[in-house]
C-alpha cells in the first residue's frame, strides 16, 4: 500500500510518500522532500523494491492522487510486473491501513508539533519508522510483536513468510 502526507514545518509543508507492507505492516519505503509529485513516489516505490524484490504479481495498492495514475509510475510498476490497484473513487476505506500508519506517525513520531526546519521533520520522521515504527512497535494485529519480529517469525522453519495469526 502507498500514499503520501505533510509535515508542517516553519519552512513550509514536507511531503513524505511510504509504502507499507499489508503483511506485516512495515515501512518498506519512504521518501521525502518539499515537492508534491511523481518523482517523490518513485522514491518511496524504488526504495521498497530495492529493499523486498517482490517476485511479479504483487499487488500495489494506491488512491488515485496523479502522482500514482501518473505515466511514469505506471511505468514502474509495470517494469517489475508489479499489478497495480487504485481505491474506488472518493472511498478513504479503501487505503486504511496507510492512513492509520500516517495517524500514529502523526501522534507519536512528530508529538503533534510544528517543526523549525525541513530537515528536523526529515530527522524525526527518519528515527521514527527506521528506528522505533519497523523495529520495536508493538501491533495488537501481529499478536503484539513489531513489524521486524513478525516478519521473523513468520519466516522460521521454512525459510517463507507464513501468516501467524487466525483471522
């Protein structure tokens, strides 16, 4: 799943993109800068891609903002035989999982405040999914193990990612 938010900063806004993994709930990719466009969701996909190397088929779910409907990250996707999935139009349901990761990197990674700079925003925001969200967070989901142990976890025994919960 994708999606993009601001930051307010005395400077300005910060764009951050991400990418979440549904099964385990981790940030995979992330990017960041004061422009809202095509190229800051490259960022965020290429990163994931560098980091999982999804074998074709995976299914990348979006909204339908023109930065994801855009050529070029069509283009991308379609590169690493990536399928692609856009929310119905004006369904916010669609993409909740992206947006309940955007409301808790809100309340805990940026406390609710207003940055001074660009960079300080990029700081936190760095130290909270790389450092706290992805290692040491704690998800009610995942049976109370962070998105990096269940991501272990699941892949114990046969060398694969198994789901470890009943649902």
């Amino acid at each position: 799943m994708t999606d993009i938010t601001c930051i307010d900063t005395r400077e300005g806004l910060l764009f951050l993109a991400g990418v979440l993994d549904a099964y385990s709930r981790k940030i995979v990719g992330w990017s960041m800068d004061e422009q809202h466009n095509a190229e800051l969701v490259q960022a965020a996909l290429r990163m994931a891609l560098d980091q999982r190397r999804p074998a074709a088929g995976l299914v990348h779910h979006s909204d339908r903002g023109s930065e994801y409907a855009s050529t070029s990250y069509q283009l991308l996707l379609q590169e690493h035989r990536i399928i692609g999935s856009m929310s119905k139009k004006g369904d916010c349901y669609d993409n909740a999982m992206m947006e309940s990761f955007w409301a808790t990197l809100k309340a805990e990674g940026c406390d609710k405040k207003m940055f001074s700079s660009r960079k300080e925003a990029k700081s936190a925001v760095f130290e909270y999914i790389e450092v706290y969200y992805n290692r040491k967070r704690r998800h009610s989901s995942l049976g109370y193990l962070s998105p990096a142990d269940y991501e272990k976890q699941g892949e114990q025994g046969r060398g694969e990612k198994v789901p470890l919960l009943d649902k």
